[in-house]
C-alpha cells in the first residue's frame, strides 16, 4: 500500500502544502487527492508569492482584472478566492463524505495585521463571506493579538486554521481561544460544531540551531518540541473540559504539523512525516516531501502520547545553551516578518505584471 494511504489508516490526515493555479489547471491536484488520498491544503502568502512570480499561469487573470480596474490587494485577493474556491470544490465531495472532518483548504489573512486583534476578525469574516464554501478555513496567526480574535472567529462561526505556532505554550493559548469561543457558542444556544486545526511548524526550530549544537542534536529539536506539545495535545482531549463540550457535539481541534519539509540535505528527505505519525492530527506537507514519502516512506507506527522522551532531549538543548522558550517566540516573531514580507513582494509581482 502507498505509504501516504498508510497514514490515514493510523488516523493522520495528510494535506498539501501548495497551491498554483497550474495545479489546478493540469489536473494535479485531482491527481495527488486520488494517488496519496490528500485530504486537504493550505496556502499561505510565500506560496502565492512564488506561485505568481514563478511562472505565467496568472498572467491572463492579472491583464484581463487590471483592465477592470483592479490593482494591488484586491487583485491578488481575486486570483487566491479563485484558486481557494477551485480547490475547496475538488476536496467538497470528501468533506461531504467524511461529515466535515476532511477536505479542507486554507486562506490566510492579511499578515500586515498580526498586531491588530480587530483587523484580523474583520478581515476573517470578510474572507469567510467571500470565499462561500463550507471546507475553507480561514487563517490567523497565534499571536497575543491573534488568539484574541481567534476566540471571536469561533464564536462567530468561522472555521479557523491558527498558524504560526511554534511551542506548546502558544498550542496552548490557541487551545484556550477555541475552547472559549465554542463555550460562549453553548451558552448562547449556537451550534457548537466550529472546525478548527492548531499548526505547529517544526522544522524551522531545527534550522534555527543548525550552527549552535553539537551534531547529535542536530535536527531533533523540532521533533523533541513536536512531542511535548502532542502531550499537551492527547492531555486537552482527556480533560474533564473537553469531554464535557464533546458531549454536546463540540469538534476535537485537531493539531497540524507544518514546516515539515526537510531543510538540512544531510537529514532524510522525510525526516518529520516519519517522525511525526500520530492519530487525530494532520500533517501538512510540501509538494517534493509529498513526492518523497510516497515513493519511500515507511509508516512505523505512532507518537508516544506521553511525548517520547521530548522533555528529556528538550533537556539537552538548554545544557547546550538553547533557551527554547525565547527561541519559540523570536521563530514566531520572525514568521510573521516573513509573511509581512512575501506580502509585500507578492503586491510588489502584481503591480509589476499588472503594468
């Protein structure tokens, strides 16, 4: 069996981590959804970024909308609800199937409001209202001033893909937003079932201390930070709270694995979709990796619910002098700068092939 169908038979949802409108148009995409059984995708502004910038799929779109008269943010706006809405409508079928578990695809909200608790809801329902599909998740960052209106997009009914998390402390805090905001739901007698997944992105902890650790601990940070937070994960779903919101037909915030595509040529190309099998979670995955652990993953079996000796190794980074809490918040704060930066290259291609 293909290693990728393995994987949903031990409960992990495998989603993709692009999109192109030429993945649309050449029937990739399909292609992907029935080889690898995906069962869903996220999008993010460095992926558009590069999609428009790399290639003339956009460029009909971009001459004949710059014609009407749009330009700048609400053109590349109309270009991603096109290819969000193409996409959601290949993984509808599934999603129907699956009673809303699978089948999801994801659109970020403007990163130049990760400060702005107010901006980032009003974006998020506008962006919910406009793409009109039942299987889109609107993303928003889980920062303090995200997870604010994190809470507020739950209660509102929007499902919701917080990302930029990078420890258990800020799983956490997204954790406690979404438990609040299906509460308040309760309370008001609204409908509690309101999808959400937490994305934890891993890699990027290990690219952070490549020069700073001995080379036994090289490329075991994000592994050892993906074991805690699981932990903290599987211990949320047996708590007296959650088991009380299930009973009335509260939705499991599932985690999500992000960043894993391997960036070190000297790790195994499937480092962390190996490493980081686990029931009721999702792993989000780049398209080479994709290629990659369909052609030779191997499906061990699953995370230890206790973190497998996270803590233990979490130990040995900070004898090494890895202060991983403050290393957790300057990857969150530099993945913000970076989105806010592939936004304003991405405005910067559109105005440029708007011209």
């Amino acid at each position: 069996m293909n290693p990728a169908m393995r994987l949903y038979e031990m409960g992990q949802s495998l989603w993709l981590d692009n999109i192109t409108r030429g993945l649309l148009t050449s029937g990739t995409l399909e292609k992907y959804i029935h080889d690898y059984d995906l069962k869903g995708l996220t999008s993010n502004p460095s992926i558009f970024e590069a999609a428009i910038h790399g290639a003339d799929f956009y460029d009909e779109a971009i001459r004949t909308k710059s014609a009407a008269g749009l330009k700048g943010e609400a053109l590349f706006l109309e270009l991603a609800l096109e290819d969000l809405r193409a996409a959601a409508d290949l993984f509808l079928p599934m999603h129907v199937e699956t009673h809303g578990l699978e089948g999801w695809v994801s659109m970020e909200v403007s990163p130049l409001l990760v400060h702005d608790a107010d901006g980032t809801l009003a974006e998020a329902k506008s962006l919910h209202k406009k793409l009109q599909r039942p299987n889109a998740f609107i993303k928003i960052p889980g920062t303090p001033e995200g997870v604010k209106a994190i809470e507020e997009a739950i209660f509102a009914g929007i499902p919701v893909n917080v990302t930029l998390l990078f420890s258990r402390e800020h799983y956490l805090a997204a954790a406690e937003a979404y438990l609040r905001g299906i509460e308040r739901r309760i309370e008001q007698g609204l409908d509690p079932k309101v999808a959400s997944v937490a994305s934890l992105f891993v890699s990027r902890w290990d690219a952070a201390v490549k020069d700073k650790v001995p080379d036994e601990l090289k490329n075991k940070l994000g592994i050892a930070v993906a074991g805690q937070t699981y932990a903290a994960y599987r211990e949320l779903l047996a708590s007296p709270r959650w088991k009380q919101l299930a009973e009335q037909g509260a939705l499991p915030q599932r985690l999500l694995w992000a960043s894993t595509g391997t960036k070190d040529p000297a790790a195994s190309d499937i480092l962390y979709v190996q490493s980081l099998t686990a029931p009721n979670t999702v792993n989000t995955v780049p398209e080479k990796t994709l290629l990659a652990f369909a052609d030779h993953g191997v499906v061990n079996g699953s995370m230890p619910t206790e973190g497998g000796g996270a803590e233990k190794v979490l130990k040995q980074f900070a004898e090494a002098g890895i202060d991983v809490a403050a290393l957790g918040a300057q990857l969150q704060t530099e993945g913000a700068e970076a989105f806010s930066k592939s936004w304003k290259q991405l405005l910067d291609v559109i105005a440029e092939k708007s011209r």
